[in-house]
C-alpha cells in the first residue's frame, strides 16, 4: 500500500498485509497521516516506511518479518532514510517490531515500542525513550 506524493491528511488503519514483493505500507512525500493498528509480514523490504513526510503517526502496529529480500537498509518500521527528503515531525509508539531504522529525520519522538534491534538511528533532534531494545528497556 503506497500513499505517493501529495495526498495529505489520511489514516491506514487496522489493515492486514501479509507477504508482498516491496513496502507494505508506504509513505512518500505526504503530510499529516496516521498508521495505526496494521498488521504487517513478509514483505519483500520494508514493512512500513514513512519518508520525506512530515507530522506523520506510526502507532499501535505490529510489523515484524519483513525485508525477505535481505535488502540492505530496509527495517519492519523505517523513518527517513539516506538520499530522500527529511521527515519532519513524526512520532512512533507502541508498536511491536522486529527491526527499526531511522535516518534524515528530524524532531521525531520515539517511544514505547517493543523493538528487536537498531538499524540506522541518525536523526537531528530526534528523542528516543522508553523502547524496549533486545530485551531491555531504556530511559
């Protein structure tokens, strides 16, 4: 499910999407979304990726699995990434995750999610608390 450029202002909610070639959900130069409640595995990259976005929600999700094609850079849960326009403004909680990237972000909030591992984490201004990584909680 790709949103492309342009389209302000939605929700994806409560989808299921399970073994796809590329992104399952996707965001792409786009302002003011909310992704809650979705259910994504087995896609071929990322699971959900938000980027060159701005004030976009990612909660309440469980997206582990994905990436298949053990493409480089790619994560069950990805904000910004190198190369593509900043997101700005973005918050991610409560989701479950097996692994998380973020990259060319800046003033996103992160917190409370049960996540695996780090991928990338390079962001300006970008406040990460609470998470539980591998097995331990961070302050």
């Amino acid at each position: 499910m790709q949103i492309g450029a342009g389209y302000n202002n939605g929700q994806i909610k409560g989808n299921t999407i399970d073994t796809c070639g590329s992104h399952g959900i996707g965001v792409d130069m786009c302002s003011d979304w909310a992704i809650d409640g979705n259910f994504v595995t087995k896609c071929g990259q990322a699971g959900i990726w938000v980027y060159g976005t701005s004030n976009v929600i990612v909660a309440n999700n469980n997206s582990t699995g994905n990436n298949t094609t053990a493409t480089d850079g790619r994560f069950d849960i990805m904000v910004g990434y190198v190369l593509t326009s900043k997101s700005l403004n973005c918050k991610v909680y409560a989701n479950q995750m097996g692994t998380f990237g973020i990259s060319d972000a800046e003033n996103t909030i992160v917190t409370n999610n049960t996540i695996g591992s780090i991928g990338h984490n390079f962001g300006t201004n970008t406040k990460s608390f609470n998470n539980f990584i591998n097995g331990t909680w961070t302050a």
